[in-house]
C-alpha cells in the first residue's frame, strides 16, 4: 500500500485515533495528579588525589577515574545504608537502600550520592548523612591500614636495630672479617630504607588527611522530580496515537466493507463506470435539467457504457446487485433515461419479479401488463404474431412484445413493468418463451434494452439472465456491500460465464466528487488562449435544450398508440 492508501485509512477513522490520544492522554494526567510527589536530593563529594609530579603520580590521576567509580559503589554499600537506617526508626535498611543511588560527573574527580524520598526535608538530610557516614567510614578504614603499615615498619626498623647493635656489641677480632662487615653494610642500609619508608607513610598520612570532600551539601528541592505531569500527559498522547493508529490498521484489515474504488478493485477486476454520489435525491430518477451532482456522473456512466461496446456490440443490459437495495433500479432507471436522451431508443424492463419497482418511479399500475404477460404470450403455442407495430420507424416490423411496453413521458424510452408476479420467476426466465421474448425483443426496433433483475445472491433469476444478455452492469453500495458479498458475486457470475462490462459505485461520498467539480468553478473565466475549442457550460446547457426539444416530437405516434390501449 502506498502513504496515501494509509493517509486515506487513518483519515476514515480519525475518530479511533483520536479518542485513544484523548483518553490515554487524560488517563495520564489522572494517575499523575494521584501519584504521590518524590522529591531528589543529592550531595556532591569529591575525590582528592594528590600528585607530586613523579611518575607514580602520574599513573593514580590515569586511574583515577576508576578510583571515583569505586568510591562511588561504596557510598550505597549496605555497610553505609545500614548504619544511616539505624538513626532513622521509621526506615528499613531495604527500603532505604531502594532510595538511595550513586552518579559520577564523567571526566571529573566528583560524585553524588542522590536519595528520593516523599519528603523533601528528610531527602536531604538523608544525603548528608550518607556522605558523611561514608566520609568517616573510609577515614576510619584508611587510618587503619595505616597504622598497620606503620606498626609494620617501626617493628622492621626496631629489629634491624638491634641486630646492628650486636654485631657492634662483639669484641673486635670477631668483626674483623669481610663477612661481618659486609653484614652490618647491609644491615644499615635496610635500616635506611626502613626510615625512608616510615617518612614517606607518615608524609602520605597527612597528605590524604582529607581524601574525600563534600563540595555540594544536599539541600531541600521545592520541585518534585516524580511525577512530571506534562511530560507524562505528553507520552500518553503519543501512546494513544500509536495506539490508535495501529487500532485502525487492523481493523481496516478486518473490516469487509468496501469504501474506495481502489479496495473494489483489488477485489475484482470490474472496470469503473461510475460513481454515484450520496444525495437527497440519489434514490430517485434524476431530472437532466435539475441540479443534482449525479448528472453528470449518468452521462459518464452512458459513455463508459458505450466505450465497453466498441468491440462487440450491446444491445441488451442487465442491472444488478449483490445484495437487495444496494441502488440497482435507481440506476436502471437514471441510466435507461439518458440514455434516451441521447436519441437511442431504449426498453426499460423490470426483470425482478419478486420486488418489482420501476412501475412506481414511472407512475405505471400495478396491475398494468408486463414482462411476465409477454414471455407467457411468447410461450403460447400456435400464437398468430401480433399486428402491433411502433410507429416512427423507417422500416416497422410486426413485434408480439409491444402491447406490453408503455411509453413514458420522455422521449425514445418505453417502460416494461414486471406485469403479475409468478409463483415460479425462475422457471419462467429460464424457459422457452423467454428465449423466443428475447427474439423478439431483437426485431422490435429499440436500440437499447435494459433488463433491471432481481440480487444476485440467495436468488437465481439474475444468475439465469445473466447469460442471456450482452452485458452485466453491478451496482456496488459503498455503505451496504461486503468483501464477501462481492467474491460470492464475481464467482456466480463466472459460473455462467456473464460478460461483466463494468460496475457502478452508489452512495459515494459528496466530497471527492465535488472537489473535482470545484477544478472548473471558474472554467468560463478562462483565457481565450486556455480554452481553446472547448464549449462552455452555457452552450452546452442550449444545445440539450435544443436537443430535448427535438425530440419530443418523436414519440407522439408511440403516445397516442398508448392512449388507443
């Protein structure tokens, strides 16, 4: 599918996405006015590494960054959660720990110790007294590694003295030897060492005296980090969207209802003759000079129709749907009418025999004879060939079916209702008469036959005429038809073998086709240099006024035939 496929779907059900943005949306914002504030407090300490230039200095401050890692560890340690809890009766050592969180400041010698609490005021002061507890901790950890280390060299010193003051205890002879003097060379020079060492511990000590600081003391926020309403209603909004949007997919995706010309023909491979508009007037016969916007679309349903005969010849419609009062003989009828309008003669027949209409929309009895009365005349045996002739044609035949066809009070079209409704339509449409009817109908003059059946699904008469005309049109509801209905269609359809032309759209919606019509608004405005040849709406408009006026004169011979019955 492409963007503007999906453009299209999610604009179908703008209402879906927009009532889970909504309601998310406000969801969030009601959790977070209920949720209970939580404050942050933190306290920054600062990793104090001395240097004194030499190369061992120099390697500490490389790992440093290390250093600041680990001391950051142990300021949450348990051993300094614990001993802070004690102080605080009404906290756990777990519970506290679940507040408690250590960040280092990259590339700096700095951390935080950050406490979340309900309370503001006891956030803070926890913090402090982490660090401080971990300051102490620490300090008390090293002031005892080095007092070992020291105790460690005074014993070292202390015994290296006194085996220097043995050897010198002993009479001279005895340490005259080489051996006993290169002994108290190396004694002395231990002895050395051992000052040097206790020096440099004692200068370390007081170096690092102050190894961790506190540069920032934890204060009391004013401003709660948890909840935070706006970003909080934000990402409800942008979940419910994306909520919503893919709600809309799949239920476009579930959904058996055909709502674009596109969507049918990705289910079948009817072309498109028309699309009739959704108006007030769009289930009844719509007046050529009435200002309805499917006037327009029965003339490009007329000439769709007459581009599909290019390559063989039509001379007799079926009109039919998938399912009942999806428009069928609405558009039999609009489409029988202009039809005539063009100056073709056109028959109108009502082939539903089980829900006949058109004697209504064209003000015909119900009792008055029809199609059911000329296929029984047909099927009469030894009937003698009725007289009756349609006057105005150059060469008359002698037709039976004519006493059935009534014409109308529009020019070149005759009207044949459905006559008395038999027990049995599909016997009799599948019979011999109507095999004869429809010879008959090729030899009685009219150029044009349009057959309005009965539904295609759950009855057999469509199924049955389908085969005998030249052409099916389907009507299509947009707000009735299924996916379904359509497949169940097509294949009955190819079950006879019916030559489909083409389908027609009912009940589209206004907008799409008037969007279009807005395009030439301003047409007769145009530049004489734009226009061209074309001919504008005005001139258009005289010459079927001249044309209709033509052709009322035709069918005064056909009328007062109809008054002598």
């Amino acid at each position: 599918m492409t963007f503007g496929q999906y453009w299209t779907i999610v604009v179908r059900r703008w209402y879906l996405v927009l009532a889970c943005s909504v309601l998310i949306g406000a969801g969030a914002m009601i959790v977070s006015l209920f949720i209970t504030p939580v404050y942050r407090s933190a306290v920054v300490l600062q990793v104090a590494i001395h240097s004194s230039g030499n190369q061992n200095d120099i390697n500490d401050l490389l790992a440093s960054n290390q250093l600041v890692q680990t001391e950051a560890q142990l300021a949450t340690s348990d051993l300094i959660v614990k001993d802070v809890a004690l102080h605080h009766p009404e906290l756990t050592t777990s519970q506290l720990a679940k507040m408690t969180s250590s960040n280092i400041k990259l590339n700096t010698q700095l951390f935080e110790i950050v406490v979340l609490d309900t309370d503001a005021q006891r956030a803070a002061v926890l913090a402090n007294e982490i660090a401080r507890s971990f300051i102490q901790h620490q300090e008390r950890s090293r002031q005892q590694e080095d007092k070992a280390a020291q105790q460690q060299l005074q014993q070292e010193i202390t015994t290296t003295q006194h085996q220097i003051e043995a050897i010198k205890s002993q009479p001279a002879s005895d340490t005259r030897g080489k051996g006993s003097s290169e002994q108290l060379t190396n004694l002395q020079q231990h002895y050395e060492q051992w000052q040097s060492a206790l020096a440099q511990l004692e200068l370390s000590q007081a170096q690092h005296s102050n190894f961790l600081l506190i540069v920032q003391p934890a204060q009391a926020s004013t401003e709660p980090v948890q909840p935070k309403l706006l970003i909080n209603v934000g990402g409800g909004l942008v979940a419910g969207l994306v909520l919503g949007l893919l709600l809309v997919l799949i239920w476009d995706q579930l959904d058996q209802r055909i709502y674009t010309s596109e969507a049918l023909q990705q289910l079948v491979s009817w072309p498109l003759l028309a699309s009739i508009a959704h108006t007030r007037l769009s289930e009844h016969i719509i007046h050529p000079k009435g200002a309805d916007p499917n006037v327009e679309a029965y003339r490009i349903l007329r000439s769709s129709i007459g581009f599909a005969g290019s390559d063989k010849l039509l001379h007799s419609l079926m009109v039919t749907s998938a399912l009942p009062k999806e428009g069928k003989s609405t558009v039999a009828a609009n489409l029988a009418i202009y039809m005539a309008l063009a100056g073709k003669r056109t028959l109108l027949i009502d082939a539903d025999l089980l829900c006949p209409t058109l004697h209504e929309r064209f003000g015909l009895s119900a009792d008055t004879s029809g199609l059911s009365n000329a296929i029984l005349a047909c099927g009469m045996p030894g009937l003698p060939i009725l007289s009756a002739r349609i006057s105005g044609f150059a060469n008359p035949q002698p037709i039976s079916v004519v006493p059935f066809m009534h014409q109308v009070d529009i020019a070149n079209l005759w009207v044949m209702p459905s006559g008395p409704l038999p027990p049995n339509p599909c016997e009799l449409l599948d019979s011999q008469a109507m095999t004869r009817f429809f010879r008959s109908l090729d030899t009685c003059g009219v150029e044009v036959i349009i057959l309005d059946t009965s539904p295609l699904l759950g009855l057999s008469e469509a199924m049955v005429l389908s085969a005998k005309v030249d052409g099916t049109i389907i009507v299509v509801d947009l707000g009735l038809s299924r996916k379904p209905h359509i497949r169940q269609a097509l294949s009955r359809l190819e079950q006879t073998g019916a030559h489909v032309i083409g389908c027609v759209l009912n009940q589209c919606p206004l907008q799409a086709q008037s969007s279009v019509r807005s395009l030439y608004s301003n047409y007769r405005w145009l530049p004489q240099s734009e226009k061209g040849d074309r001919k504008s709406s005005v001139d258009r408009q005289r010459q079927e006024e001249t044309f209709n006026s033509k052709s009322a004169s035709e069918p005064a011979a056909a009328q007062s035939h109809k008054h002598s019955r």
